[in-house]
C-alpha cells in the first residue's frame, strides 16, 4: 500500500530511518522486553492434575548454592520445609515476600521459613510483590528458574487452575530473573517474627 500524502511518505521515511540507526545505539539490557534465545530444557506443569509442588520440592533438593525466591502467597508446608532443608545443608536460601501477604498469618508459612534460619524480607514498595519466582544455582550449567501463574500455596496445588515452568539450562534468563531478584532486594526489609 502506497502512502496517501506527504506526512505518510515522511513519517514512513522517518521509521525507516530509525530502524537503520538503531543499530548504532546499545540495544537494552534483557527485562525491557528482549528475547532470549532459547536454551536448555522446559518442563510445562498444569494444575490440578500436575504435582506442581513435588516437583517444586525435587527441584530444591537438587540445589547445590543457591536458592532466591520471591513469593506473593506461601502456603505449601512441603515447599517449605524444602527450602529450610536446603538452608540446612548449606544451600544460600533466601526469600523475599510480599508484605500484605505475609502478615496473614493464617496457614502462611513466611514466619517458618524465617524461623528455620532462611533470610526473609519483604517488600513493601509495591502494592502487590506478585512475583511467583525461584531461581536454583544460578551461575552454573544447571541454573533453573521456575516461574508461572502458581502460587506456592495449597490452593495453586489442589484448587486452582495454574501453569508452572521449571527452565534449566538457560544461563541468559537465569542470570536476568537474579538481577530481578537483586533489583527488588534493596526495598525489601527484614522479616521479624510476630
């Protein structure tokens, strides 16, 4: 389709223009909407049907370093002790959670983690910290990232309709969801028990 006036044959010429230059300025870092090439493996979980949490679990006592997790709900007793476990054994477990959420004492397990020695904070900076992320061993060949819809709550397991991703082997998005992690750190303060 041919322009119909000059301010179209312009501004055609314009992006034209802008898309040859854009090359000669420093693309952006990945988080502004970049693709990663794919790499590594993905495991796609659906629930209910899918053991979302067995698997959550399996992936944790596979943790050698690393565990960084941001959680808007956290009710699951089995990914929690999993979490303490892997602190336990030495693993550098940390959680940042959101601070309403953490406050409703009700079946949320944010004050067990922290009591089973595993560094908490919270952010309060946003209206809602609605990331659902773990990141495992980033750094190394089998960094993974598990991220989706599901909440780490019995609800996400047993009632909800949820998606679960668990990616290993990716070391580009591992590496940004750990800078997403780091980023958040700052305005996140500690836990402290009720």
């Amino acid at each position: 389709m041919l322009p119909r006036s000059r301010k179209q044959l312009a501004a055609l010429c314009l992006l034209a223009a802008l898309a040859g230059a854009a090359d000669a300025f420093e693309r952006p870092s990945f988080g502004s909407g970049q693709s990663v090439a794919a790499s590594g493996t993905v495991q796609v979980v659906f629930t209910p049907g899918d053991d979302a949490a067995g698997l959550i679990v399996q992936a944790l006592d596979g943790a050698k370093k690393q565990v960084l997790v941001q959680s808007y709900s956290f009710t699951s007793r089995p990914i929690a002790q999993a979490l303490i476990a892997a602190k336990l054994r030495g693993v550098d477990v940390q959680l940042i959670a959101d601070r309403e959420q953490a406050s409703r004492m009700e079946r949320n397990r944010v004050a067990e983690i922290a009591g089973g020695g595993v560094p908490t904070f919270l952010d309060g900076e946003h209206q809602s910290a609605h990331n659902k992320v773990m990141v495992i061993d980033n750094g190394t060949a089998n960094a993974t990232v598990i991220t989706g819809s599901y909440n780490f709550t019995n609800a996400a397991q047993f009632k909800n309709a949820e998606n679960l991703l668990i990616i290993r082997g990716n070391k580009v998005l591992t590496d940004a969801y750990a800078r997403n992690w780091q980023r958040h750190r700052p305005h996140s303060f500690s836990f402290r028990q009720p």
